[in-house]
C-alpha cells in the first residue's frame, strides 16, 4: 500500500500521519465501528447454542433500562456501542504491533476456541474488505476528475 494510501485512511479515522506511525494505522481500524460493524452482527456456530448467534446474543449485550422504551435501532446501536466497548476495554480482543518487523497481532479470546477463531478470521476479513473498498473508491473519485 502506497503512503498516500495510508495517509488517505489515516484521516478517515481522523489521524493525521505525522501524529501516527502508519503501521498503526490497522491497529486503530481494526477496533474501528466500520470494521467491527460486521463481525459483530454475524452469525457464528458456537457449542453454547443450537443455531449460530451474533456476537451481542452470545455474550448477552442487554439494553441498558434507560433504552428500553427507545425505537428498535436506537436499542440494537445502543447494544453494538456497548460490544464496541467490549472488545476494546475486555481481554476479549487484544492488538499488538511488533516493533522490528510492524507486523499486527490480534489475538481473540473467549471460552470456544472455534468462535474465537472465527471471530479473529471474519475481523481480518472486514479490515481486508474496508482497507480495499475505501483505496477503489478513492481511485474511483480520482479518475472522475478527470
């Protein structure tokens, strides 16, 4: 990726280069709301329940009492904001960038080893997806210029 590039995602997230290493730039997306967005609300196999479950029915996000009486999609925001939270303040989810070779390490921890995996393997997959979506469309902007 060329630094433009990095630069370009670097202020989506609202970083400006000279501030961060841009190595880190995938440390900070990968606990970013647009990246999680998916991997929480997919539905994984776990041997806890029958059917595969989101990630907010799994470690039971319930509404907060004040959010009860609010419209379905403030209640499922108010649940994924909490789950954002989660990962980034529990040892659910935990990033380490080696400082010799920058190579990002995410390590996912919960009490099934197959839903941690997929969980890590559905988060690379969605940092893949938005790193690739914003440089096209990027590219895209550009040439319509000129």
């Amino acid at each position: 990726m060329l630094s433009s590039d990095i630069g370009n995602l670097a202020s989506m997230v609202g970083l400006k280069i000279g501030e961060v290493d841009p190595n880190q730039v995938y440390q900070i997306l990968v606990q970013s709301e647009v990246v999680l967005k998916p991997v929480v609300f997919h539905n994984y196999k776990t041997k806890n329940y029958s059917k595969p479950v989101n990630l907010l029915d799994y470690f039971d996000v319930s509404l907060k009492e004040a959010s009860s009486s609010d419209p379905d999609s403030i209640q499922q925001r108010d649940r994924f904001l909490q789950m954002v939270d989660q990962f980034s303040k529990s040892s659910l989810m935990k990033t380490d960038q080696d400082r010799n070779t920058t190579i990002l390490s995410i390590r996912i921890r919960t009490d099934d080893p197959r839903l941690s995996a997929d969980i890590a393997n559905n988060l690379i997959s969605s940092l893949d997806y938005y790193v690739r979506t914003q440089r096209k469309s990027k590219a895209s902007r550009a040439a319509n210029l000129y």
